[in-house]
C-alpha cells in the first residue's frame, strides 16, 4: 500500500507472559504538509477533532521511534479486524521530522 505522513505520539514495547513481544505506537494521520492537523472551528455540537489510531509492529521498529512527537513516513497496509471489517495499519515506518506542538499566538493588531 501507499506511504503517509503521521503523527507518532506514543510508542511503548510490550512483552507478553508467553514470550511474544511486540511495540504499541498511538498516531494520527498528518497529511503531506499537516493539512490533517489544521485547528478548525465547530459549533455544531457533534464529534470534532481528530481520533488517535493505534496499532502493534514488531518489537524491533521501536530503534526506528527517535523523536515524538513526531512525523514518521509509514507505509500503510490493510488488515482483518477482529470485527471481520479491513483496518488500516502502519507495517513500518522512517523518521521524517521532529514536531514542536505550540498555540498559536493571537494576531497583533
């Protein structure tokens, strides 16, 4: 599947009683150039803002997670969901730019 930006926010490696082992990342998809992560108004009282997705990769990934946040360049892939519906899932990713999450500041007049 294709390659996108996100935003990695989290990322922990866990290992299970039975010895497998993997690595948790919470993201969210960030678009080429941030489009995704805009600030946008809406008063309309329904669901706003943006989920974080997450997902498990293989333990040895987490050398990649130098940064976070941060942006990374994932290649995406589609699996089966416990749920029987396709999910969409980072399979590896590449470090592409530190983040620095700041407010915006108010225009001087």
């Amino acid at each position: 599947m294709d390659k996108m930006k996100i935003l990695v926010t989290f990322a922990n490696v866990w290992k299970m009683d039975n010895g497998q082992s993997g690595m948790t990342i919470n993201y969210f998809m960030y678009g080429e150039n941030g489009e995704q992560m805009i600030s946008r108004m809406d008063a309309t009282g329904g669901a706003v803002g943006q989920q974080r997705a997450k997902c498990s990769l293989e333990a040895s990934k987490r050398e990649k997670i130098s940064f976070v946040p941060g942006i990374y360049e994932a290649k995406m892939g589609m699996k089966i969901g416990s749920d029987g519906k396709p999910v969409l899932t980072v399979e590896d990713l590449d470090f592409f730019s530190r983040v620095q999450i700041l407010p915006e500041q108010p225009e001087k007049k």
